[in-house]
C-alpha cells in the first residue's frame, strides 16, 4: 500500500478486525499494531499466525484509556488508523446498553482525539498521508420498506437499537473530527459480514451449531425481515480499497449484494448442511422454530456500493454460496465432527474427497 507502512488497528482480535489483520501480514510489508480489550468477542487465536511475526504487536488496552492509547500512537507512529473496536451485538446492546455507550461513543471520541494530538504534530507530507478509517455500520440508516430502494451515502441517520444508536453517535464524531480539525477521516457503512471466526451469538454461527447440536432453529417473528450479506474478506478487500485510494472526508457504502430474508438465509443454510453433514434422521429445516421477534427489529437493510465500485474500483467477490460454503466448512471444522467434505464445493483447507 503506497505511502502507508504502519497500521494501527482497533478491535484486531474481533472477527473483521482479524480477517484484517490475517491479511495485511500475510498480503502486505506492513507493520501492525492490534489495540484490543480482548472482551468476550476477542478471539487471539484467530491472529495466532501473526503474533509470531517481528512486524505485529498487539497491546491489550481499553481504547477509553486515553492516556495508553497516547503512549501506543506516539511509539508506534501509525501512517493509518482503521477503527473497529466495538461492542458489536445488537441484542446485548437492547439488554445492556451502558457499554455500548462507553465503548461505541466514548471511545471513539477518545481515539480521534489521541489521533488528532498525534496527527497534528506530524511533517506537512505524513500528514497528508494519514488516513483514519471508521468502520461503521449500515443500521445506523435505520430500515427500508421491501422495495427496490437501497442506503447510499446520502440516507438520513435514522437508528433503531441502542447498538445502531451507538454506531450512528461515532459516525457523527469522527465525521466532526475532519470537518472541524480537518483530521483525514473516512467512514465506512458496511452491510452484515460473515465467514469464519465470527462469534457463535451472531446468526450464521448460532444457526449452524443449533443444527450441529440437534437443538431448534430460532428465527425472529415471521423470518422476512431482509439483511444484506458480504462475506467477509470480500469486506477486508473493500478496506483496503480505502485504505490505498479513499478520499479523507468521504464516506464508502458497502454491501454483498445479497439480500435475504432471514427465513431464505436459513433454509440455505440448512440444505448445505444437510449435503455436508447430513442428520441422521431427517432433515435441519425440521429444526426451525419461530420465537417472539426482535424488539425495533428493523425490517430491511440493502446498500448500493455505487460509489465504492465506480470510484475505487471495488466489488465483491463472493456469491452467497460460496461465502456460506466456505464458512460452513470452517464452523464444522471447528465443531470436529465427521462431514462430507466430497460435497464442499468452495472448501480450501479440504484434501480431495475423503470423509473426515
Ligand atoms: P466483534 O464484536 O467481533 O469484535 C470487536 C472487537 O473489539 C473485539 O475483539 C473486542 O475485544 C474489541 N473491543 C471491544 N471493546 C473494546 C474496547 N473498549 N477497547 C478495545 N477493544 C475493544 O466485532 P466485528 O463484528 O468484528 O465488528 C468490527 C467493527 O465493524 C465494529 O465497529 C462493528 O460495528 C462494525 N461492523 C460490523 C459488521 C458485522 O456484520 N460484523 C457489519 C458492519 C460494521
């Protein structure tokens, strides 16, 4: 990446911010330096390669301890920052907010104004080079009737959940933190990741252990609530993207182009276990089980990438198949059962067709 050599980022240990961190040592020279809390969410093992790297470091630190973020930045001196540290969960923001509050808002404010210190007193040419990359969410949008339209960079903030809420509050800040300081920030709202790693409270993860463990399918309300899926190192790629070539001031929309209720989402998910590792007797789908919705459960997310594609040349490359595909295999290998790797179209790390 021209001009960019060391990156700090935020949340490393979460699950994008561990696709990130897997990529850049394996795919750049960069040095990295990984600012996480490493909270419930945190999974060190998925950066476990990188940790034996010389150009990676991690430091466990809460990013509201500003006085340690300082000490961090100033020996590291970072050419970019990509913020993702987060509590990320909507349904344990609608149970307990307060942390959502603290990290989400507070401590975004506290990176941008460590950043911001730290920015200021660099040469006229890093300066310019700097970029501070806030990676937010498309919920901050609110939802969208079930019709053709999409969230693009101009929609209205229109938040549901304590979560969203959260996200749209440090979207405002560090979008404030360019316009009044001129800090080169660039954010980003991005539609649902998935892929390997991501914790098992999250849908694609929860559903498939539910089906591994023979336990019922939960699905909200009547499942037709619609979110849009991007596979996550399809995201990572889009990161880059505007890490190399993002414009400080601008804002990138990002989506998978995969819009699906969530009822679809899981009989997908269904069929491709029930060719992977089928059930004894049986089918997943039989599985399913409607449980009271969502409080505010927004009822459609979709994003038009329009300018993300057109401008930086980025799109994604996964289909839904593939990206499922690839997260299934990873989620049994994980779970350690026998499947049927001969039926894995897209799985990388399976040797020819023998069943595990
Ligand atoms: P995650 O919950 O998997 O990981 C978050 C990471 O942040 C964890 O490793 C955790 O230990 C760390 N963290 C939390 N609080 C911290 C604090 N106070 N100080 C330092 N570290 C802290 O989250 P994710 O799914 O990887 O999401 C990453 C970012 O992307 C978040 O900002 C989220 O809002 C955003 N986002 C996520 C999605 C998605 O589908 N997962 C979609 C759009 C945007």
């Amino acid at each position: 990446i021209p001009g960019i050599k060391r990156i700090l980022i935020t949340g490393g240990c979460g699950f994008i911010g561990s696709a990130l961190v897997r990529h850049l040592m394996h795919s750049t020279a960069c040095h990295v330096l990984n600012i996480d809390k490493l909270t419930y969410a945190a999974n060190p093992e998925a950066v476990k390669d990188a940790a034996d790297s010389a150009r990676y470091q991690h430091a466990v630190a809460d990013i509201c301890d500003r006085s340690k973020i300082k000490t961090l930045i100033s020996r590291f001196q970072p050419d970019a920052i990509l913020h993702l540290a987060a509590e990320s969960h909507v349904d344990r923001s609608i149970s307990s907010p307060a942390v959502f509050m603290q990290t989400n808002i507070i401590g975004t404010y506290s990176l941008l104004e460590e950043a911001l210190a730290y920015w200021q007193e660099l040469s006229e040419s890093r300066q310019s080079r700097f970029k501070f990359i806030h990676i937010s969410t498309d919920e901050v949008f609110g939802d969208l009737e079930t019709d053709d339209s999409a969230f693009d960079e101009s929609s209205p903030y229109l938040p549901s959940s304590p979560y969203s809420a959260s996200k749209a509050s440090s979207d405002h800040l560090a979008r404030a933190w360019h316009r009044t300081y001129r800090l080169p920030v660039i954010v980003t709202n991005c539609s649902n990741n998935y892929g390997p790693y991501q914790h098992h409270e999250k849908l694609i993860p929860h559903m498939t252990m539910c089906a591994l463990k023979e336990q019922p399918l939960p699905i909200y309300g009547n499942g037709k609530n619609i979110r849009d899926w991007l596979f996550v190192d399809d995201y990572v790629d889009a990161l880059t993207s505007v890490l190399r070539d993002g414009v400080a001031g601008e804002t990138y929309c990002i989506g998978g182009n995969n819009e699906l209720t969530n009822l679809e989402l899981v009989n997908t998910l269904c069929a491709e276990l029930d060719i992977l590792r089928p059930r004894v007797k049986g089918r997943y789908i039989d599985l399913l089980e409607f449980v009271e919705d969502r409080a505010g459960h927004d009822k459609r997310y979709a994003i038009n990438s329009q300018k993300i594609t057109s401008q930086l040349g980025w799109r994604p490359s996964h289909n839904f198949r593939e990206g499922l595909n690839k997260t299934l295999c990873w989620l049994l290998e994980q779970y350690s059962e026998p499947f049927n790797r001969a039926n894995s179209h897209f799985c990388t790390s399976g040797e020819g067709s023998e069943v595990k």
